[in-house]
C-alpha cells in the first residue's frame, strides 16, 4: 500500500512521566561520564586527600596512634572548623578538574553528531534536556565533594572522645551548603561552556579558562585601582571567603578587602544568569541544512 494511502492518528497509549523522562536523560548522561577510564582516574585521585584527611582524623583521636607515629606529639593535629575548611577547598578545587572532563563528554558529543533535533523531537523539552544533564553532572561532583566531607565529619564526631556534633554543627552545614554551591555553579558553568564548544579538548580548556583567567584580570585591576571590588571577578577569592562564613573561620585576607556578603551572592547569580542565557541561545531544536 502505497504511504500516502495509510491513515496516521495521534497516539493515544499510556504516556511516561515528566520526571521519568529527566531520569532516562540522566542515567545515559552518566552512563556516558563513567564509561571512560579517565573519570575514573580522576575520580580514585580526588579520594586520596580523603584518605589522608581520614588518617589526620584517627592519629588526632587516638592516643596509642599518636605516641607511636607522632611520639606523643600532636603534629598540629586539630581538628576543628579550619581542618574542614582544607578538606572543603581541596575537594571542591577538584570537582573543577573532574568538571573540566566530564561535561564536555555530557553536550559537546550530542552536538558534534547533530543529535539535539533527534533528542529534543522526543517528548522532552529544552529545560528537561539540561536538567537531566546537570543532574549527573551534579551527582558525579557530589561524590566527591559533599558527600566524603560529611563522612568525615561523621567518623570525627564518632571518633571525637567528646560530644561534638552539637557543637560543630555549623561546620556541617557549611560544608554542605558551601558544596553544593560550588558544584551546582560548575555544572550549569560546565554545561553552558560546553553547548558552545563542539570539540571536547577545548570545552575543557574553556572551563578552567572562565574561572582562572577572569581571577587573574581581577587581581590584576584591583591591585592598578587600589580597590577592592575588581575581586569580585575572582572566583577563587569569592567563594573561598563565602566558605568561610559558612563555616565559621576567621578570615585570613587582608582588613579592607572582604567583600560583602551580598556582593558575592549577586555576583554568583549574575554569573548563572549569563550561563542559562548561554545554554538557552545554543540549545535549539533545529538544524542548519546548507544548500
């Protein structure tokens, strides 16, 4: 029979979920993070300061341990809000390299292969195409960012031979909340960057550019003018004095140059906001066919 002879009628079957939808998204997306030998090598390195933080903690509430290793000695062994602090900036610091890798592999092959017109025909939106992106990129920074942090936190408070949950219970939020902050920056920053690269190599290279080199212009023009606003183009500097507060350690930057807390958060929203404009400008169900 010929084609144009068949009677075609809207579907009318049983209909998945939105969130279903997402989920699929999301699971390949991850299927496609781990699939490489290198995530995994990233992965394995970005635990080892967690192993050797996990060391510190044990010598610092064992005494047998420490007169064995240490002599008796404490070896500056305290663990208080400022070691979670270390063990939140080494692991978040990571997270960037393990982003520079992975969302690159999330957006970049499904635009060197045309695939978006494929995927976007389906019954998913745009939004629900970069929500179930970020969320394996969020899911692949969390396993080694806020998730191994507060495992420590918990062996400390279980270790600790004092109560210590209630009282350090900021320091649990902070790392935490200070987490999730970063790696839900990096995974709408990772994905945006790498809408608009179609080779891999230079998505990467375009990920550790948005962060160090505005770092860099920002010094740079804070130490010609004198003031302290040209840090508010400095990543490194923003979040570190926003981990800081909300874990509650003195701040070691000079007096003068803090910057408020406000500054930071508007900065931070400006930030996501030209991001989401990015993935919105580049994330299209189309396809330029060239006669």
């Amino acid at each position: 029979m010929s084609v144009f002879k068949h009677e075609y009628r809207a579907y009318t079957g049983p209909v998945t979920s939105l969130p279903s939808r997402i989920g699929v998204l999301a699971r390949y997306a991850l299927e496609e993070a781990w699939s490489s030998k290198i995530t995994w090598a990233l992965f394995i390195a970005s635990m080892l300061p967690i192993l050797v933080f996990l060391v510190g903690i044990y010598l610092a509430n064992n005494p047998l341990a420490r007169a064995l290793i240490l002599h008796g000695t404490s070896g500056g062994l305290a663990i208080n809000a400022s070691f979670f602090l270390k063990v939140l900036t080494s692991q978040c610091w990571l997270a960037l390299v393990l982003t520079a890798w992975v969302a690159p592999r999330l957006v970049s092959f499904d635009l060197a292969d045309n695939a978006l017109p494929i995927l976007l025909s389906h019954p998913i939106s745009r939004f629900g195409y970069v929500l179930g992106k970020f969320i394996a990129l969020f899911w692949c920074l969390s396993l080694v960012t806020w998730i191994p942090s507060l495992l420590l936190f918990a062996y400390q408070g279980y270790t600790s031979p004092q109560p210590w949950f209630g009282a350090n219970f900021r320091v649990a939020f902070g790392l935490f909340a200070g987490s999730v902050l970063w790696i839900s920056l990096l995974s709408i920053l990772g994905l945006a960057l790498s809408s608009w690269v179609k080779w891999r190599m230079v998505a990467t290279g375009c990920i550790f550019g948005a962060v160090l080199i505005p770092a860099g212009v920002g010094g740079v023009a804070s130490a010609i003018l004198r003031t302290k606003w040209g840090l508010l183009l400095n990543l490194p500097v923003m979040i570190s004095q926003l981990w800081q507060r909300l874990m509650g350690v003195p701040e070691a930057i000079r007096i003068g140059r803090e910057l408020p807390s406000a500054a930071i958060a508007a900065m931070l929203v400006l930030t996501c906001f030209v991001c989401v404009a990015m993935l919105n400008a580049r994330i299209r169900a189309r396809e330029v066919v060239r006669g």
